[in-house]
C-alpha cells in the first residue's frame, strides 16, 4: 500500500530543546544581534567581519549540539509515512537524527558560498567539522569572497518552489516551532489541500487562522512529537 505523504514545516522553536537559541522569543537572537546588521546582504558589506563571526560562533554552537527527541520522533516518522521536513532552520539536526529528505528554506550553516552570486551550485562548499569558519580573504571558486550558505533578508529563497511542490501534495501537515512571521515559509500554508489534517506543535499560541482542520498541540517539540505520534499511529 502506498504511504500517505506527511510533510513537516519546523522552525526555531525545533531545535530549541537541544540549546539553540530562537530568534523572536524573550532573549532570543534578534534581540542581541540585530536583524539588519548580521541577516542582510547590507550588513555583510557593511562590516563582513562581524557577519563571519557571527555564523562562526553559529556554527560552533550547532557543533556542540546534539538533535533532541523532537528530531529523532520526525525522523522516526517515515517509518510510517512517505515524509518531507521542510524546515527555515539552518542547522543540520533534522539530517543528524535520521530525516532524509530535508530541504532547507533558509540555507545551511555548515555550507559557505559565493558573496558574488550566492546560488550557484558550483560555488557551495561544505565546511570541516573539525574547523568550520569562514575568515576575510578565503575565496569561493568564482574568486569572490566566501559567505555563509544563508537566505538573508530581502534575498530570493530558491528552495520554496521545491518546498510548494511537497506542500501540495501533503496528505498530512505538521508545523513545529515556528511563529509563521517570516515570508515566503508562512504562506506554504496556503498551498495545503483542503482536506489535508493540519497539526501544530507549539508551546505558545501561533496565529494559524487562515489554516483549516488545525489540531493544536500546545507543547513544546519532543512532548508535542509524542503526542503526535500516539495521535497518528494507531
Ligand atoms: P521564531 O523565533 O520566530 O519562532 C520560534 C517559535 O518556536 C515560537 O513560536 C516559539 O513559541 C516556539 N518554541 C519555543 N520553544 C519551543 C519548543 N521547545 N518546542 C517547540 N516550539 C518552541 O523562529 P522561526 O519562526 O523559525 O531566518 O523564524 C523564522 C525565520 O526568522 C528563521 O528561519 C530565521 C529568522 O529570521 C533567517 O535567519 C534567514
């Protein structure tokens, strides 16, 4: 028989519970670091330096952390499902608890890029674990300075006609973690069909109106997985 295809929309609030901080909660990262000067392409140019280090100390962080049950529950879940994590988080978490089919809406913290044209395939490179910075002076393939792999504000997001074409499809839509307040990712709702169940895992009340058939899950990632899991598998 074939699976019924579930598809997954995290957010922040995902990776929240193994230590990664989200971004618009009380002491979340845009309160300490703002938007404009390290999640533009304006402030990369402005001062890049200070943009390097920021994603550096990102990616140190994500090294020293470890995907939490949530991750491992939605990985567990195409045991069950023909499934598709389409997440705006720019860790790798989802990958290391055993998902295999990701598509990152908003890059990838472990990859670096052109600074000159930040979607050629060509250009991306994946950075060494046992090293993982990018400094002024290091070089994309094209000549031009490397950049962090990231969607920055104001820049297109190549992968969201990927991530409709899943949404589409959806027998099922989960949605972790995320406050729906960055766009395009928070209108992938409105490709939902009709009938589709949508689940939502949130420990706070997240604005879904405009979504139908919604089960609201007010816990955090790995309670909430629990409870999605005992709702979905009988
Ligand atoms: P936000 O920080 O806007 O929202 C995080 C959500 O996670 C909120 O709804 C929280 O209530 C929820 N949350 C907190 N702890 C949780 C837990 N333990 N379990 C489950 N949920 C929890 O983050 P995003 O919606 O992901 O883009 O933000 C979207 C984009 O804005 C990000 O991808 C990033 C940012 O600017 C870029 O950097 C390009």
């Amino acid at each position: 028989m074939k699976m019924k295809k579930l598809v997954v929309l995290s957010g922040a609030g995902m990776s929240a519970e193994s230590g990664i901080s989200t971004f618009r909660d009380s002491g979340g990262l845009w309160e300490n670091y703002p938007v404009e000067q390290v999640a533009t392409p304006e402030g990369f140019y402005r001062n890049p330096a200070l943009v390097l280090n920021f994603y550096n100390a990102r990616r140190k962080e994500l090294i020293g952390a470890k995907p939490n049950e949530g991750h491992k529950l939605v990985a567990e879940l195409e045991k069950h499902f023909d499934v598709t994590v389409i997440t705006q988080n720019v860790d790798n978490l989802h990958e290391r608890a055993g998902s295999t089919n990701v598509i990152h809406l908003h890059g990838e913290l472990m990859k670096a890029c052109s600074s000159r044209n930040p979607d050629d395939r060509k250009c991306i490179v994946e950075l060494p674990e046992h090293n993982p910075v990018i400094k002024i002076g290091d070089k994309a393939k094209d000549g031009s300075q490397l950049r962090p792999f990231i969607v920055w504000f104001g820049e297109a997001v190549p992968m969201f006609d990927a991530a409709v074409k899943e949404t589409e499809k959806a027998d099922i839509f989960v949605i972790i973690g995320t406050s729906l307040n960055v766009y395009p990712a928070a209108g992938l709702v409105n490709y939902l069909p009709q009938e589709s169940p949508v689940y939502l895992i949130d420990p706070k009340d997240v604005d879904v109106k405009s979504v139908h058939n919604v089960t609201f899950i007010k816990k955090g990632a790995s309670e909430g997985m629990k409870e999605l899991m005992s709702l979905l598998i009988k």
